[in-house]
C-alpha cells in the first residue's frame, strides 16, 4: 500500500498506480499566481523532484505526475518541507528550491509535472505543465538512423531521414521503444550545423522528417539527438550518419570579353560568365544563386579578389575588372559554394593586356668614390603615350633592404619619354643600401617603380701614423698605416691601392700640399718616407678608390721641427 506525505512535512516520495489515486476535485490555478516550478533530477539510479520558488509556499505542496499531455496523474509526490535560500543572507534570497525523496514510475516513459499549493485546503489549485517534461526512462539510445538518399548530389539535395529510439525501464531495466519523446534532427557540415528540426517519436519510438542540404556544404551528416527536455539536451543519446557525397560536374564559361582582358590603366573592364551543372541526363543547366569571385592571379597584395557577383537565373554573373598592369583574371566559383559538390572546370582565366603603363626604360644608378649618387633614366609610356607636354614627378628613395622602410631623399619632374640625369650625396651609413626611383602614376596612366643597389664598399685607413716626431728641418719621417674594406661586420686587408701622404704647415691660412704616396701591400699594410721641412699636420688620403671601393681619409697627426 502506497504511503502518503503527512502533514509534518516527513520526506516521502509517492508512488501510486493512476488507478488508485482518487484525486478530488481541484480548482485550476490563475494563470497570474507564480507557483513553484518543478523539474525532475537524477542521482545515480534516484529521480527527485525539484522545486524552485520566489519564496516558500505555505502549506502542502505536491507534484502530479501525468503521462505527457495525458488527463490522469498517475503518481504524487510530496515532502517539499525544508527550503533552501540561495542569495547573500537568509532574509535576502534570490529564490529558494526544495527536494523530494526518490520515486519510482510504473511504466517507462515521458512524463508532465503538476504542482499542486495549499493542498488540503479551500484555496487548494493545481499549476499545470509547471515543470517541463522528463523522461522517466535509463539509457536512452537511437538503435537506427537510415537515409533515403545515402549519397547526396547537386541533382539529389533532398531526402528522408528516420530513425529509431528505444531506452531501459529505471527498475527492470527491460529495453523498449521510447513513445513521444522530443527528438532534435540536425543537418550537421564541416563549417556548423543546421537547424534543430524538432520531431516527437510515435508509439513505437520512431521518428522521421524530410531534409534538404543546399550544394555547398563540407561533410554533409545528419544527426538525431534526444532532448530529455528537463535538464537540457542529452547527448549521450545521439547519433550521427555521414552521407557522401558525388561530384556533379561543372563548367565555368566565359562570354565576355571573347579575347582576353584589353584595357587602358586604371579602367574597369565588363566581365560576364555562365554557370552550368550536368544533370544525371546529360543536359547543362545553369547554376543558380551561388557566388562567383574574380581574382587577380599576379597581385601581390593581401586580398586579391578584386569582383564578387552571385549568379542569376540563367547561371550568369556580371563582374568587373579593374586593369592595373599585364597578367591574367581568374573567374571561380566561391570555395563558400563548393564544399566538394563539384569537379571539372570551377574556374576559367583570362589573359590582362594593360595598356598606358610605365617603365624606366633605359634606367642606371652609379655612385663615386666620395658617394655621389648619379641616377639616370628614362620614364616611358608603354602601349600608349600620355598627352603632349605631360610630365611627372618622380620620387628617389633608398632603403637598407630593398623592400621596406624607403624614404625619400629626392623630388624632380620630369617629361615622359625624356632622359633625366639626378645627382644626390649618400651617406657612409647608407653604403650597400638601394636605391629606387618612383613614380606614383595618375589615374589613367599606371606607376612603376626600379631600383639599384649601391654596390661599392667603405673602406678605413687604421693605425695611421707619422713618425719620429721632433727632429731637425728637412729629416725624412716615415708614413704608415693599414687600409681595410668592409665585408659584413668585418674589416679585411685591402692590397694594390694607392694612399697619397699631404701635409699643412701650421700658419694660418696654409693649405694641403702633397708630399707622397705608397701601395698597400697583401696585408694592407703601406709605408713611405717623406721629409718634414716646418711644424704642421700630416694626413694619409686613398683619394684614388676605384670600384668597388670608396675614398677615405685618415687622421690628422700633428709633427713638430725644431
């Protein structure tokens, strides 16, 4: 005999077979109040009833269990008397919940919750459907998943999924169909899924449902998934079908232009392609709504894609291309739209005939040994010839590696199709970088840009030195030192060169005469004998640098005559 909840509040749960219950007559509640809420939890093997409420309900509260959108309860279960406040303080709760002992269901299945307030007294109202739905029931599983069209292609998009549930009854854990149970359909692909599609099983726990993937999309799978509806899905109850997919072929077809791409810098010119599927009978159809990219196949920059268009009815796609310089266009269908549905020809290029463009055409930099820098050149208009008297400004700029940080050290203008001759001085800490001439174009007429490298190397004249020091007028003194060149980081011997010897005397307004000159040996190493007539200062020169190296000038060393 089923034990009923005292009014103590004793935590005991009721079970009872619908046809004992003999529940009275009960007034509906007002759809106003806000009763408690109730939702079923599982530990372990035990199902409870939670209950969750602003505050707590005075009197005896019970929960009707029904089967799911049934009349008849068929189980109450009670003992809701100890409420827990969550929130900061016991007198500031946020809502309070309560916990019934284990029940236990006859028959396995899906269940509605019904709280009852005030039970007992006049004012005594049932809630109904005041906790979501639960499924009285231990491992559910989909036993069978199956797909009308296993393999999906373009022409074949559309098919008929079903499958089967079954689960455990709780306490004798027989196996049987799970009746009205909320399944979840999902399209699922390499890049998301889509839906839910929301189904219910029937009596003997089978679902199904239509589905249609739209031609695009990675790793087409169908999953089912059981949604216990109290506690949220449950995954563990899931399962997923791969469908394959066969590759229907495509064409992309260009209309226009019929010869290639021709057209002046800076114009736009019209693009058109048709789109077309082969159907399982061999006919071409046209491909609609899907996207299709222009490309520029030699650009350099971080987005290439310079047109996007999607097809029309008729599989046509209006693009337009932008001509900056020679090269080639490539029309492809977007990869969005091509998860490997389709082979064959997804894209056709075409040839770029820029015209207008410019060059420096012919084009010298050269730098002397004391680090002039002599640009000459010619900047041309090719296929094309820009109006009479134009002319353009044109940009020098060096850079230590020939692909960033450029700076400008330099502005002229010049006529096109005219030779220019630039000079400018660079500096020692500028040796082996580039230079680079640059025109920034117009906007009918294309730039250009070229560029040299500075190619002679620093030298240094070290240990350096004029000696002995204090001797009589007309005594030959030696002058010595090492000429080195730079390779890298590195300072290396320099043999063959000549150093020339000069000499100022120290009366004010004295200049430099030269006494001598010496050749480096294999070491780098140079000496010769000068004679020292007055006080002054001495100084050793390679002032005859021949390529690759440039000029440097040694210390200043002070001799005295007595």
């Amino acid at each position: 005999m089923n034990k009923m909840i005292s009014s103590l509040g004793i935590a005991l749960a009721v079970t009872t077979a619908a046809s004992g219950l003999g529940f009275g007559s009960v007034a509906q509640a007002d759809d106003a109040e806000s009763p408690p809420q109730a939702r079923v939890v599982r530990t372990g093997d035990e199902f409870r009833v939670k209950l969750t409420a602003d505050q707590a309900p005075d009197g005896e509260t019970v929960v009707r269990i029904r089967p799911k959108d049934g009349d008849k309860a068929v189980a109450e279960v009670g003992g809701f008397a100890g409420w827990t406040c969550v929130g900061d303080d016991e007198d500031s709760c946020v809502y309070m919940w309560s916990q019934s002992a284990p029940f236990s269901l006859d028959d396995m299945g899906m269940y509605d919750l019904d709280v009852v307030v005030h039970k007992g007294r006049e004012d005594e109202a049932e809630h109904r459907y005041a906790g979501r739905s639960f499924a009285y029931a231990d491992k559910p599983r989909f036993t069978a998943l199956t797909s009308s069209i296993p393999v999906l292609s373009y022409e074949r998009r559309t098919g008929k999924a079903s499958g089967t549930l079954v689960a455990e009854h709780p306490r004798t854990h027989e196996v049987k169909p799970l009746a009205d149970a909320p399944v979840e359909l999902v399209r699922q692909t390499g890049g998301g899924s889509y839906g839910p599609e929301r189904l219910t099983t029937d009596g003997a726990g089978r679902f199904a449902s239509l589905f249609t993937f739209e031609g695009r999309e990675s790793s087409p799978a169908l999953e089912a998934r059981f949604n216990t509806e109290s506690g949220g899905p449950n995954y563990s109850a899931q399962r997923t079908m791969a469908l394959q997919v066969r590759t229907t072929p495509l064409k992309v077809a260009i209309r226009q232009p019929t010869g290639g791409i021709t057209g002046r810098y800076g114009s736009k010119v019209p693009v058109q392609a048709a789109l077309t599927w082969t159907a399982a009978d061999g006919t071409a159809r046209p491909l609609t709504n899907v996207g299709v990219h222009l490309i520029d196949e030699g650009c350099t920059r971080d987005h290439c894609d310079v047109g996007y268009d999607g097809t029309d009815a008729n599989g046509i796609a209006d693009l337009s291309y932008p001509v900056v310089r020679d090269g080639s266009a490539r029309v492809s269908l977007s990869a969005y739209d091509n998860g490997g549905w389709f082979s064959g020809d997804t894209f056709a290029s075409l040839a770029v005939d820029a015209t207008h463009t410019t060059a420096f055409s012919p084009f010298t930099v050269t730098s002397d040994k004391n680090r002039t820098i002599t640009v000459n050149g010619q900047l041309a208009v090719r296929q094309g010839s820009a109006a009479a008297g134009a002319k353009a400004t044109v940009d020098v700029q060096i850079s230590a590696d020939g692909k960033t940080g450029w700076k400008t050290v330099k502005t002229f203008t010049t006529a096109f199709g005219t030779t220019f001759s630039q000079q400018l001085k660079h500096t020692p800490e500028q040796d082996g970088h580039y230079v680079r001439v640059r025109y920034a174009g117009a906007t009918d007429i294309g730039p250009t840009a070229r560029m040299a490298r500075l190619t002679r190397r620093s030298t240094q004249i070290v240990r350096d030195n004029l000696a002995p020091e204090g001797i009589r007028a007309g005594t030959q003194i030696t002058a010595s030192g090492y000429l080195q060149v730079k390779a890298g980081t590195a300072w290396l011997p320099v043999a063959g060169q000549k150093v020339r010897v000069y000499f100022k005397a120290s009366a004010e307004g004295s200049a430099w005469t030269y006494e001598g000159s010496a050749t480096t040996a294999a070491s780098g190493s140079f000496s010769t004998k000068v004679t020292a007539r007055r006080d002054g200062v001495w100084q050793i020169r390679y002032v005859d640098a021949t390529a690759p190296y440039y000029a440097s000038i040694g210390r200043e060393d002070e001799v005295d005559v007595v």
